[in-house]
C-alpha cells in the first residue's frame, strides 16, 4: 500500500484555493500512467497520495504528478 489514512480537511486549505480541478487532472495523470485507471482500490490509495502531498506543499498539476512519480517509483524499488 502506498499510503493510508490522508485526511482532507478543507479547513486548513487557504481560501484562494477554491478551483482544485488541477489535484483531478494530477490523478487522472497518475493513473493512466500507471495502468490504473479502472482498478478502483489504486486509485482510492492514489487519491489518497495526491491529497497528502496537497497537503505536504504541491501547488500545481505539474509539481504533484512529478512528486507522485518520485514516491511511486521509490514504493516499487521497496
């Protein structure tokens, strides 16, 4: 498993975030990359991942697919 328990909690997010289509795309991004798109339980624990490293400071599309791939191909070294 990549990852459990990410919380999103809307109260901690600036208010200036209001169009978060970009953390969709990311997901989209990640998963067709990885073959996943109709594999319901990997993309649950994508979303979780996309969501944690929103959380952890990637603002943008392009900054949360670069991260997700660094985490994905480090996950699959282990």
């Amino acid at each position: 498993m990549l990852l459990r328990g990410a919380l999103f909690d809307a109260r901690n997010i600036p208010p200036y975030y209001q169009d978060f289509s970009f953390i969709k795309h990311a997901l989209k991004t990640i998963c067709r990359e990885n073959g996943i798109e109709r594999d319901r339980r990997a993309r649950v624990e994508v979303a979780a991942m996309v969501i944690a490293l929103f959380q952890e400071g990637a603002r943008s599309e392009g900054e949360i697919v670069e991260r997700a791939r660094q985490r994905w191909s480090e996950a699959s070294i282990q």
